[in-house]
C-alpha cells in the first residue's frame, strides 16, 4: 500500500518493503518500454511496464518531479497523455512514462 510522503506518494520496495519515494527512469528492457526503479536501502532493482493501453476515463496516478498527482485521462497520445488533475481546475500534459494506471 502506497502511503504520502509530502507532495508526493511512497511505495514500498518489493524485497524490504521500506517506503519511499522512488521517481523511477524510463529505460528500454529486451524491447519493452519499462520504468526502472532502485531501493536505497536493500539496492534492490525492479521495474514496471509502461502503461501501453491507457484510455479516455481512466483515473491514473501521475509522478511528477515536483508532486505526486491524481487525476482523470482526457486525451491520449503516443508518448503523452492529457490528464484533468483530481481537483478538476487544471488539465495537464505528462509524459505516458509517468503514469501508473488506477
């Protein structure tokens, strides 16, 4: 479970279940699209797939540098998608790497 740590969400790492902050980088493993993740802690490496079939409507999580944000698809591109942040004033464009479907 993930839990906030400031503006931002921690999950815990896969082998030692320390919470954290853990932005990730987008990397390419045996063909695949992937975000590369790195436990400090336990220096346990992992990754996730890229979400590949995200659609209008679908409420994701976006990790952004400054802020964890929560929000609603609204368009979706290639390599970006258009998201109605949870508070519903702002839309914004984040790259599909930064996006873990809800």
């Amino acid at each position: 479970m993930s839990r906030s740590v400031g503006p931002h969400t921690a999950d815990p790492c896969p082998r030692c279940l320390v919470e954290a902050v853990r932005p990730g980088s987008p990397m390419t493993v045996e063909g695949r699209d992937v975000v590369g993740y790195l436990c400090e802690q336990c220096t346990h490496v992992w990754n996730r797939p890229v979400e590949g079939d995200l659609e209008v409507h679908d409420v994701v999580r976006v990790d952004l540098p400054g802020a964890t944000l929560y929000g609603t698809v609204r368009q979706v591109e290639e390599d970006r998608v258009q998201v109605r942040v949870q508070d519903g004033q702002r839309l914004l464009w984040a790259e599909r790497w930064r996006l873990i479907l809800y």
